[in-house]
C-alpha cells in the first residue's frame, strides 16, 4: 500500500458526472477523502473501496461525514485500516448498508 494525496490525483476539480468512486489498496488522509466526496456530493452514487487505509482521521468520523452529505445507492467498504490502528476494522456489509444508505445506527459505534 502507498500514501496517495487525492489533491494529486483528483485536483480540486468537480465533475458534475462523477456517479462512481472504486479505490483498492491505497491510504488517503480522511480529510483530503472527505472534500473529494463532499465536492461531488451532487452526483456520488457509488463507492467501493478495497483495503484503504486512513490517516489523519478515523472510518467513525469518514462514515459520519458519508452519511451527512451523500446519497449513496450502493457502498462497498471492505478491510479498512487506519493510522494507528494494529488490526483490521470489521465492517458488516448489512450494519454499513443500513447505516449508510438507510437509518441504522453507525457501525463503528456499536458496543456490544
């Protein structure tokens, strides 16, 4: 995995038909991430990411920052990792739909 600046990638630009985003194997910092999908909060539809990992920031405040400004009709978030984090961060697909497209409580913070 390597650290990626979206600014490098993406720019600053908006694209006005931008409907999908698909990122494996990567690391961003969650706040670059979150101006890329804020900025194209108007068409985002579609996010799949693979084994991306956060720093700068945790997966509770990017999903919390997804969940108030997108309207997502599918998402995908499979083996994320963060920073400081040693181990993997589970995410039920049903728990992360629920949430993300829906009114369940966020995943990441469920105490069971």
């Amino acid at each position: 995995m390597f650290h990626i600046s979206t600014r490098y990638i993406l720019g600053t630009t908006v694209w006005s038909r931008l409907t999908s985003l698909d990122f494996y194997s990567t690391t961003f910092d969650q706040g670059d991430f979150l101006d890329v999908l804020r900025r194209h909060s108007g068409s985002l539809k579609d996010i799949d990411l693979f084994c991306v990992h956060l720093t700068n920031g945790s997966w509770k405040v990017l999903l919390e920052g997804m969940k108030s400004f997108l309207s997502l009709q599918h998402v995908s978030i499979e083996d994320p990792f963060e920073e400081d984090g040693h181990e993997a961060i589970y995410l039920n697909d049903d728990a992360l739909t629920k949430y993300l497209l829906g009114d369940g409580p966020n995943p990441l913070s469920i105490i069971l």
